[in-house]
C-alpha cells in the first residue's frame, strides 16, 4: 500500500510500504523526516505522532489506551485525528492514506 504524507510546509511525499508493517516503519524505512519513533513502536514515546486525513480516519484499527495516554503528552496538539503512527498496520485496504505531520515531535 502507498502512503501520502504532508509535512507542516505542504511538500508532499509518497512512499510505498509493505503490507503488514506499521506507518511508522514505513516512513522511517523512508527516511521521512518528521517521523522520529524513539522507542521503536512500542507505544512509549508518542514521537512517531501524526494526523491522519479524515477521509481515512474510521478505517483505522481503534485506539488503545496506551495509545490514547500517550497522545495527550505529544509535543504537538494533539487533535480529533491525532494518532500514533506505530499503531497503524498497514493493510491492502489502507493503500493512498494520508496522514500530515506534526510541526514537531519533541
Ligand atoms: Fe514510540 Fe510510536 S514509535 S510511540
């Protein structure tokens, strides 16, 4: 599946990934800066934050709560489409997500 993303100046890049992996794996296989993942996609540092287009949003997996604590202590605002790049798996049906990235991660 591809995967879109906007960076806070509105360059846009698009990268393919794999089924299976997660959208942070994805884009830091990718090198997307913007992206950090400090702690490897374990759901410990909320620095893989992004927010995904809404168009997308019901289509993800739902949030767990680990998720959910860590979103309130992003660097950035957290917001209604806020969601932890690690907890996304990418799926053949998720091919063309959007997501935007935070201004910063910490
Ligand atoms: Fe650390 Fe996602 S990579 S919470």
């Amino acid at each position: 599946p591809s995967i879109i993303f906007f960076h806070p100046d509105g360059r846009r890049q698009q990268i393919e990934a794999s089924e299976g992996e997660s959208a942070m794996q994805a884009a830091t296989r990718h090198d997307i800066s913007g992206i950090l993942a400090e702690c490897g996609g374990n759901a410990m540092c909320a620095t893989c934050h992004v927010y995904v287009d809404e168009a997308w949003l019901a289509r993800l997996p739902a949030m767990g709560g680990d998720e959910d604590a860590l979103l309130d202590g992003a660097a950035a605002e957290r917001q209604a489409n806020s969601r932890l790049s690690c907890q996304i798996r990418l799926a053949a049906d998720l091919d063309g997500l959007v997501l935007s990235l935070p201004d910063r991660q910490t």
